[in-house]
C-alpha cells in the first residue's frame, strides 16, 4: 500500500502536538504492507533535514521527503480553497498512491479512487476565535471546509474533540473514527534528569513543570499568578516553563506575572526529547492549566515519567487522564494556587499520583496509535 502523508508540521515553527503526531506516523508507519511516500512544501534540502533531525527522524536509513514546488502558503491556500493543483501533478512520486493522508487542515484535492484521510485535531479555532490571528481563523475554517467536501474518513484524537468537531463544523459524525494518540514508554532515570538540569541551568531547586506552545488558550497566566501561593507558602519549588512561543504575543502578556516571580521561574523554549524526557521526571508535578486542548499530550508524556498531574477540569482531559489527576477549574488562579501548594507538600499523594498515571500513560502507545491508523488506511481502501 502506497502512503503519501504531508509531513509539513515538522518544518512549521512550532511543530506543537501536531510535529509530534506527524513524526510518529513517520517513524512507525512503513513496514512490509506500508511504502510510505512523505512530502512536504517548497524548502531548502536543509530546511527539511533539520526538521526531521529534530525529530530524530536522521537515522541511516533516511526519510526521503518529495519537495514540492509551490511555498506553503501557495499550496496550502489552493488546496484548501480551490482544491487545486493535484499532487501527481506536483510531483512523479506522488502518482499511483493507494492512499493519501493529512495530518492537518491541510487539505490536499480528492485524487479519484484514491482515499484522503484527514486528521482533525479539535476546532480550537471556532470554540476561540479570539485566541487566534485572523490568517489561522480563515486556514482553519477554509480546511474545516475541505475536509467536510473530500475526506472520505477524519481521524480524531478524543471523543471530546470528535464531539466539538461535528457540533463546530461541517464534518459528519459518521466519517469520524476517534484513534487517540500515543507517549514515548521510555523511562528515563536520575542521570537523565540531571543532565537535563545542567543543560538549562537549573540547579538543586526541586520544581514544578509546565510544557506546550506560548499561545492564549493554554492558559500560562494563570499559573504564573497561581505559582505566588508556592512563594507565599514558604515551598522551595521553582517553575519551569517550557515551550515555543506561539502567536498573539503571549510570550510578552505573560511578563509581568514573570517579573513578580523573579528567580523563581525559568522560561525556555523547545528542548529535545531527551532532555525534556529529564524535566518531566525530575519535576514535582506537571502544572497544565489550558482551558482547551484537542488531547493534552503533556499530561501523558508526564505521566509515562511517573509525575503526578494537575490539570484543567475539561472534558478531553477527563478523557485523557482518568482517575490519574488532579483537576482544577482553569480559570480559578486561588483553586490552582491550593491545588499546587497542597500536592508539592504532600509527597505520598504525589507517589500515589505518579504510580496511577504510568498505568494510564501504559494504554496510550505510538504503536497503537499507528496499528488503528493502518487500519483506517485498509478500511478506506
């Protein structure tokens, strides 16, 4: 079975949850059933090795993406609107597919006999306009479109976000299959967090982790002004912000409460695997106050860390995490600011957390994640 899959997200900047899904599908795809044929926009040979270096997508065995002719922006804006120029006309590698599959709002022209899927991540957009720059409110209602008219299945990764995407946008409940994401399994020991520690300067202090994309609707304000009560409470406890910065300024709207903080809290953005693989494992607890996610993918990549978890009380992290955390109403900073000072002070309730959430981050696999894939993939064929 011939695959072509966009692999775009992993040149975008950030990559965010969406680069990490797309790199699996990369890397665990092809096998004796799966040619998988990777394409991405018009860039520079380095552009692209980069992007999958970041990834470790590098290995000898090589990921070969066809570069296509036409910008992103080009591409993307025909595709979704006009649903030209067709990809076996873009490129010889991308004729006689059995497959094609978008792991984004990027949504490619229906080939004929030829299935598109289409992965719909949530319909942030439409739930929070206001938390997006108009470009990325026009993209995504322009794609939400266009998966409704081609894709003949959408992948989503929850329930909640399959619940939001038909009650947002035009796709139908019934070409919706929810295939939930997956987490690294790897277990990372003490040496791991100590280099992670070195490399960003963080010394003994213990601390508290929070990691995603700088961008309105995760939220990062209220932590940072939560985090006082940790100060206030006598707690040795730094806070450790980690991620890219996203849109809509938010780096520089969370200044303020950062100034207030001083010392107390490191901002750093993107790190690799390993490294954050560290962080999440020596940390406290994971502090992730979003007041929408389409999966939550930190709460899982924590958990596999045995770290406990403190989230926002939504639906999808209900779904997501279970039985395995503490949930606090996202936009309550007194709630969050007792929530973080009682569970750093207790250290049984913190083990306990720890334990159950690496049982939970057991059941979501990459492995998974991409065998329910190929089964989409066979389904639709």
């Amino acid at each position: 079975m011939r695959v072509a899959l966009n692999i775009e997200q992993l040149v975008h900047r950030p990559p965010g949850g969406i680069g990490r899904y797309t790199a699996e599908l990369v890397r665990l795809l092809p096998d004796h059933d799966i040619d998988l044929v990777p394409f991405v926009a018009r860039h520079r040979r380095s552009t692209v090795e980069d992007a999958l270096a970041r990834f470790e997508l590098d290995d000898p065995r090589g990921v070969e993406p066809v570069r296509l002719l036409l910008p992103r922006p080009v591409l993307y804006d025909t595709w979704n609107v006009a649903g030209i120029p067709p990809l076996g006309l873009l490129h010889r590698r991308l004729r006689h597919l059995d497959v094609v599959h978008a792991p984004s709002l990027a949504v490619p022209p229906r080939s004929r006999h030829v299935p598109l899927i289409v992965t719909v991540h949530d319909a942030a957009p439409l739930v929070f306009p206001d938390t997006y720059p108009a470009r990325g409110r026009w993209f995504h209602r322009s794609g939400f479109r266009a998966t409704a008219r081609r894709a003949d299945v959408v992948i989503a990764p929850t329930q909640a976000a399959a619940d939001e995407i038909t009650s947002r946008t035009p796709v139908r409940s019934d070409r919706i299959v929810i295939v939930p994401h997956g987490v690294d399994q790897e277990l990372v020991d003490d040496h791991a967090v100590a280099e992670a520690r070195r490399s960003l300067g963080l010394g003994d202090a213990p601390y508290a982790l929070w990691v995603g994309t700088l961008e309105p609707r995760k939220n990062v304000g209220v932590l940072l002004s939560a985090f006082r009560a940790v100060l206030a409470a006598g707690l040795p406890h730094d806070l450790v912000l980690v991620g890219s910065k996203g849109w809509l300024d938010t780096a520089s709207s969370i200044r303020e409460p950062m100034v207030e903080l001083g010392d107390r809290v490191h901002l750093t953005d993107a790190v690799p695997d390993r490294t954050l693989r560290g962080l999440y494992h020596g940390a406290g607890l994971l502090a992730l106050p979003s007041v929408h996610e389409g999966f939550g993918l930190p709460v899982l990549e924590a958990m596999a860390q045995q770290t406990a978890v403190v989230c926002s009380d939504i639906p999808v992290l209900r779904e997501v995490a279970g039985d395995a955390s503490v949930y606090v109403g996202a936009r309550d900073v007194d709630a969050w600011g007792e929530a973080l000072v009682e569970l750093l002070r207790d250290d049984d309730r913190r083990a306990r957390l720890a334990a159950a959430g690496r049982a939970r981050a057991e059941g979501f696999t990459w492995e998974r994640c991409v065998d329910r894939t190929r089964a989409v993939y066979r389904g639709a064929t």
